[in-house]
C-alpha cells in the first residue's frame, strides 16, 4: 500500500529498478506488481508528484504473494512526515 499521513495515495507508480516491471496504486492506496521473477532481491521505488519518492533498498523477494507498504512525505518537507515504510514481507495483508 502507498499512502500519507492523510490516508491511501491513488495513482502512485510502484517499480522494481532496473526491470519493466511496475504497477499503479488503485482505490485504497494497493497494488499489484505481477511475474516478479524469484528469488532476487531489489530496490523498490514508490513515486507520486508532489511527494518526496519512497525507496527500499534491497527487498529479498521469495516467492508467494507478498508486498511492502511506502508513506509517502510532501515534496515541500512540510507538514507530518509520518511513520517510515512497512519493510516486513507479509502474506495477503493490507496492514503492516
């Protein structure tokens, strides 16, 4: 999930760096990013404009259906910059 401190981000990009793989975020902040060859490890950037981009560094990818959640800061630097990202693999969750 990508979000704010206000709630669930929709249109975000999610890409794995240096693949062609990518999704956008949907209603709720979710996405899925498919054919995800395993098991690599990779950075994994979440961007949106107007926010500052999130980045996970070497994220192992296992196999299963897993994801890793990005709080999102403004551009600006103002206002509440929130929790840091979710960086724990889960199975089929929506929350950290």
């Amino acid at each position: 999930m990508v979000s704010d401190p206000g709630g669930p981000i929709v249109g975000a990009t999610v890409v794995l760096e240096g693949t062609s793989l990518s999704d956008t975020t949907v209603a709720g902040g979710f996405y899925t990013i498919s054919g995800v060859p395993d098991p690599v490890t990779y950075t994994v950037i979440a961007s949106m404009g107007g926010f500052e981009d999130g980045t996970i560094d070497r994220l192992p990818v296992d196999g299963g259906e897993e994801g890793v959640d990005f709080v999102l800061t403004a551009a600006d630097g103002g206002g509440d910059e929130g929790p840091p990202p979710c960086k724990g693999w889960r199975k089929n969750d929506s929350g950290c």
